[in-house]
C-alpha cells in the first residue's frame, strides 16, 4: 500500500474524529410547535394546562418576598443559614425558600485554590430547589418565605446521611414540607417535596437554575455546560443552541440535568416527568473584558406530587459515577472508542498510584503501551523497509505501463509483474500499513481519556506546568512535540514518495503543532512521548537491518546487454546472487 493511501486514512481518522468529539451533537430530532423526548417511543406533547404552562415558562427571577397578605403559621422570625458539612462536601442552604446556596467540592479547587463552588452565585437567578407553580402568589410565598428548620447538623457527618426537615403554613391554607437527605460520601442530595393549598395538593416544579459553576476556562478543547439527557440506554447531549429551538422534554428519564467537561448535576430516576430547559448568559463583572458565560439552566416537573427526586451534584470521576449508577458514568463523553479508554483510564489511575504524579504516569504508561506494540510496529517498520528497498523496480515497472490507460486490459499485466516480484522479494504491501493503523484507536482513546479525566484537572507537573488539563502557558511542551514528529518524519522509510507528497507529510508537524499549542498540556506530552519511543524504535530498526539496500534499476535495453566476458545479462546475474 502507497504511502499516500496511509496518509489519506490516517487524516480521515484525525478529521472525523476531531469533528466528531468538538462539533457533532447527538440531538433529537422535533417537529415544529411540539416538544419531544429524545426516544424512539416519544410522542408529540399534548396541549399545556394552566398549571403546567406556569412552570414551564422561562426561569425568571424570583420574587425574593410573598405578596400574599396570609399570616405565617410555621414558620421562623429570621432569616438563617444552614451548613452541613459531610467528607466530600460542604452545603449551605437557606431557611427563605428552604433551597440550597452553596454546594462545595472539597476535594475539588477553582483557579483561586478554594473548594469547588457548583452553585452560581447570581442573585437574578433562581436558586437550586426553587419551587414553582402556575400562581404567582403561591410561587412568592413558596420562595420567599421563612421555613422552620429541624434536624439541623451540629458537627460534620462522618458516617451516616444527613437530614434535613424545612417547613412553612400560613393562615391561607398553603402548607410545604421540603425534606432534605444529603448522602455522606456520593453527591447525591435527596429532596421530597409536599406542598398543598387548603385540600388541593400542588405539584410545583422544582427548579435548579443556571448549572454548572465551574466558571474557569482551561482549555478551549473541553465541552462547555450543556443539557443532559439518559433515556432507553442512550444519552443525549444539548448545546446551548439546540435548546433554542426545543427546550422541553417528556419522558421517563434515568436522569437528566446539565453537565460540562468536569462537572455535572443531575436528578436521578425523575419518573414519568418533563425537563425544561433554557440557555442563561452570565455577564462579566463590571469592568471585565471577559465575554458573558453561556450557562444552561433547568427545571423538573414531576408528574405526581409528593414525589422524591435524588440529584447527582459532583464531579464526573468515573469511580464515583459507577458507584452511584453504572449507567451515570456514561455522561462522560468518552466518544467512540469507550471501550478502550476506560481500561486506559483504570490503568493511568494504577501508575498514578505508585508515580503519584499524572504527568510522570502520562510518561510510563505510554511507555506501558508502546512496549506492548513493539512487534507491531516493529514489523510494520520492517516491510515499510522492504518496501523501500524494491521502490526503484516498482517504478520500472509502473513506468513501462504508464502510457496505458486504467481501462486497457494490458494494465492487468503490471499488477501482475508487481505481485510477482513482491512474492519474489517475500514483500506484503499491506503488511506495512496494517500494523501502523492498528494503534491508532489507542491514539485517539487516549486523545479522548486525556481531554475528559477530571483526574488532571488541576494536576501539576514539574516547572511550568501547573495544570495537565490546561495549555502550556508557554507553548513549550507542543513545540517539542511538533519538533519530535518532524524528527521521526525524517526517520521513516519514504518509499520513493514523490516531491509533493515529501512536503505534504512535512507539514503535518507543522500542523499539529498549531493544533496542540492550546490542548490540555497532557495530551502534548503523550504525543511527544509517544514521538520519541517511535524515533528510539526507528534507530534500533536501522541498526538491526542495516543501511536500505537499495536496487539500481537500468532501463529494460540496458538490462539485457550481456556483461562483457559472462555471456549473462544483468537479470540473470542478479537471480544468480
């Protein structure tokens, strides 16, 4: 196989794949003027009762105070704070609406080194747990009010789950229970809701606002926040811009939510409900020149009331997903070679356990990889070699023929001559891509571990390189990696390529040199690497086979001269060797 046919799958792979991963979305498809769930067995949605329509409508702020005129029969005289503090995570809720202000990663740190925040601190939005209702009146006073507080935590849980109990009754009848269960060691934070209005029971809609708030951007490669859908088997990932033109979704969800690179947060197994989504742009702070933050809010609206929904508010560590539900874990986008990158994720995760830096264990775990396809490429070096080697009576014999056209049947004979000397020479001219492709799955599941892992966010190298899912602030490591791939270009068997294709393969350094200089610094220094063991590979395959043995091939007249004193033309002196 030519040299061009390799280069021509292997940019098929890099372009499709980057298309892929960056641009493509797997959004569902909708009929104009109806909503649907992203699922084979979704049907249009039926016309919007009034009580649906209210909750439905866009997540406008939310009046701080009631404006209904009832006394508060349960409630309390102030406004207070409520910390619970477990092993991973630190939460504050609010006694004013019994919603939760801030939600705390411990184990997690923004760009200022403090833990984690996933709530955003915008007071125009609305808080997480937020209730809503198609009466306004009822919408103020399930959110502006005082809720009595019982089973406040007094010391950090150590073991067992937290609980919480908020409640609020006024002289008009409407009473609201909001019941709150923070597991101790997962990010999964229980709430049951029940509210009722005199005997009517309301089924308001729970609201989490703007999500995530993970507000730093560390690499222009890493997905932005974005709705989250898991329905039949299948998740369904929604941009910013596929939510304008479809925002509500019905359906029996495993969980739905929003999510971005690192972060997610999720209600678990809603039941038979309906998620509403809306796109949230976040100004700047006064006097940035930062553009808005395009965030993505949500709401849930169960279909029954008194209904309890389990949220998953946390990192999207594969471990940690997999505890909770093995089906979770499937919000991380992989892409499509999932099956080789989680057992390259366990096994990047085992050599961080005894190199305790992620950086070194990038170093040896392509080490690991490239150790194991050492025959591989080794024997794909070899028949490249080979190859290389025969390249000048390949071209004879292409040349004899190059008058003919493809349709001639004499062309047939110059595949013939090509087979037979490939089969005199003992050359496969398959033999010497196959191996070459064969690693490239690992290649990209490794682009794909690299660009996802919440295990290098934040993980410093050595020097300059504080962050792995970061840039090199100083664009040293993707030099040196575009300055190995020019060095292994050189090394590799050329096969009697053309001028223009010599200088085509030459600029693919160039190329992906201007495609690293903003990647995760990770992945630059897996490829660079990576280039490096495949130039040691190139010197020891040049040591052990020796100098190409290159054939100098002579016109066909010149060939069947007799030396002078054999009585032998060059042919047969050369079968003779």
């Amino acid at each position: 196989m030519e040299r061009r046919v390799l280069l021509a799958i292997f940019l098929t792979f890099v372009v499709l794949y980057t298309w892929q991963a960056l641009f493509v979305k797997p959004v569902p498809k909708s009929t104009p003027g109806t909503a649907s769930a992203p699922a084979a067995d979704r049907g249009a949605t039926p016309p919007p009762s009034p009580e649906t329509t209210a909750a439905s409508a866009p997540m406008v702020p939310v009046t701080p105070a009631p404006t209904s005129t009832a006394t508060a029969v349960v409630s309390e005289p102030t406004e207070r704070e409520i910390r619970v503090e477990t092993r991973d995570v630190t939460a504050v809720f609010t006694n004013r609406g019994a919603r939760l202000k801030s939600w705390r990663l411990k184990h997690f740190l923004d760009h200022q080194k403090q833990p984690q925040e996933l709530i955003e601190q915008v007071i125009t939005q609305p808080l997480p747990f937020t209730l809503r209702t198609a009466s306004d009146t009822v919408t103020n006073a399930l959110n502006g009010s005082l809720y009595a507080v019982s089973g406040a935590p007094t010391a950090p849980a150590e073991s067992g789950p937290t609980e919480l109990r908020f409640e609020y009754r006024d002289s008009a009848g409407l009473h609201v229970v909001k019941e709150f269960r923070i597991d101790p060691a997962s990010s999964v934070i229980t709430l049951r809701a029940t509210a009722t209005e005199g005997d009517r029971p309301l089924v308001p809609a729970i609201l989490w606002g703007p999500a995530i708030g993970d507000t730093g951007e560390v690499s222009r490669y890493v997905a932005k926040a974005g709705g989250l859908l898991f329905q039949n088997g299948k998740v369904v990932r929604l941009a910013p811009k596929d939510l304008a033109t479809q925002s509500t979704y019905d359906g029996d969800f495993k969980y739905a939510g929003v999510d971005d690179n690192y972060f997610m947060t999720a209600a678990l197994y809603t039941g038979p409900s309906k998620v509403i989504y809306q796109p949230v742009s976040i100004p700047p702070p006064d006097g940035s020149k930062d553009p808005p933050r395009e965030l993505v809010a949500y709401a849930i609206e169960p279909a029954q009331a008194a209904t309890s929904i389990r949220f998953f508010v946390g990192p999207k560590d594969f471990d940690v997903l997999t505890t909770v539900d093995p089906d979770l874990a499937l919000a991380i986008n992989f892409g499509m070679f999932k099956v080789i990158v989680v057992p390259l994720l366990r096994s990047l995760k085992w050599v961080n356990g005894f190199a305790g830096n992620y950086g070194w264990s990038i170093i040896v775990l392509t080490i690991i990889i490239n150790v194991i396809m050492l025959p591989l490429k080794h024997k794909g070096v070899v028949s490249m070699r080979k190859m290389q080697e025969i390249q000048p009576e390949v071209k004879a014999i292409q040349d004899r023929y190059a008058k003919l056209k493809a349709t001639d049947p004499a062309k047939q004979k110059m595949n013939q001559e090509l087979m037979a000397l490939y089969k005199e020479r003992g050359v496969n001219p398959a033999s010497g891509c196959v191996p070459m492709l064969l690693p490239m799955p690992v290649l990209l599941a490794m682009w794909a571990l690299l660009s996802t892992a919440i295990e290098l966010r934040g993980a410093p190298f050595f020097g300059w390189i504080h962050d792995l899912s970061a840039h090199d602030p100083y664009y040293v490591s993707p030099v040196l990696m575009g300055a190995s791939q020019l060095w292994q270009q050189k090394l590799t068997p050329s096969a009697g390529a053309d001028p223009a294709q010599q200088k085509m393969l030459l600029f693919m350094p160039v190329m992906f040199t201007f495609m690293f200089l903003w990647a995760p610094a990770g992945l630059a220094i897996y490829y660079g690497t990576t280039n490096l063991l495949n130039i040691a590979q190139q010197y020891f395959t040049n040591y052990w086979m020796g100098p190409p043995r290159v054939r100098t091939h002579r016109p066909p007249a010149e060939r069947r001269m007799k030396r002078a004193g054999s009585g032998k033309t060059d042919e047969a002196a050369a079968r003779e060797q």
